[in-house]
C-alpha cells in the first residue's frame, strides 16, 4: 500500500451494486482463507453478497455503521460498529466483521480500520468496545497490539472453515475520556 488509506463510513444509500460486489468479495476471500467469521463451506460468492444485502438493511443512523477500506478505488477492508444496545449498555459498542481481503494483508488496515473504530465510538458516546476472535490468531495479535485486554476465551464457540470447533476469545477496551 502506498500512504494512508482513508477509512470510510458508508451509509445504506451508498451500497450499490459495485459496492455490494467488493463487499461480498472480501468476505468471500477471507472465508475461503479460513476465516472465522460465521460462516462455513460451502460459502458462494453470492451468499457473500447475499450477506451484505441485509447488513444494508440493518445500517441505520445509531445503531450499525459500516467501515471501507479502498485500495486503487475498491473496497479491499471492512468492519463494522453494532450500536444498538440495551438500556444498561448504552455505554458500550460491538465491533464486528472486521474483514481484511487477503491480498491486502499487512498493510496497515486492519489498524486504520480499528482507529475509526474508536472514533465512531466516542462520536456515540461510547466508552467500552467489545469484540470476539478466534484464540491465538492474526487479530488477536492485532486486537492485543492496539490496546485490547481478553476477558477470557470460550472453547468449542466456533465451527472453524476447517469443520472444528475453535475456542474464541472475548476481548474488550476501555476508551479513554475524550480530553478537550
């Protein structure tokens, strides 16, 4: 990658077509290379842009906001801000999804993504990020490295791309108070 890489925020109405086709392709690559991210094999490009179509209709101002990541004007990263919460938890947000093609690995999106991260959150007012990954992997190297503490891990959560069940780690981080 040369230079920074803005991160977006996208909206339901910026979702197009195109949009929805980079989309699926980035969730279809990682899963193909054994990402845990909810889905197994056999996973179709078009179940990939099927899920995409209804992230689209959950995207809505306050409670979900979705990240892209462009390399050469296409999506190549994405993850995503869940805001909806409880009463007791207005405090907190869950991040998810986040999604790095594998051709675009090491480039420094993983973290640009997880910095907008954080600003969604303090936007809303939020003061805790919770996130789950698979125990001893690339993102939790990468979770751990930015300032994310584990909670613990929960075997047997997953059914890996591989057909095994894989222990998940739960992890969170405190927000500092914004200092104005």
């Amino acid at each position: 990658m040369t230079g920074a890489t803005p991160v977006e925020r996208v909206d339901a109405d910026g979702l197009d077509d195109g949009s929805l086709d980079q989309l699926g392709e980035v969730l279809h690559a990682c899963v193909e290379a054994g990402a845990s991210v909810g889905f197994v094999p056999p996973f179709s490009p078009a179940d990939a842009r099927r899920y995409w179509e209804d992230v689209r209709g959950s995207l809505v101002p306050g409670e979900r906001v979705l990240l892209v990541a462009r390399q050469d004007r296409r999506i190549v990263a994405t993850a995503q801000v869940m805001l909806a919460m409880p009463a007791n938890g207005r405090h907190r947000a869950e991040v998810g999804k986040v999604l790095v093609h594998p051709g675009a690995r090491r480039s420094g999106l993983g973290r640009a993504l997880m910095a907008e991260v954080e600003e969604v959150a303090r936007e809303y007012g939020r003061s805790l990020l919770v996130l789950d990954t698979v125990t001893d992997s690339a993102g939790e190297l990468l979770y751990r490295a930015i300032g994310y503490e584990p909670a613990g891990a929960i075997p047997g959560y997953a059914l890996s791309t591989r057909g095994v069940l894989e222990a998940t780690r739960v992890m969170f981080k405190v927000l500092p108070p914004v200092s104005g």
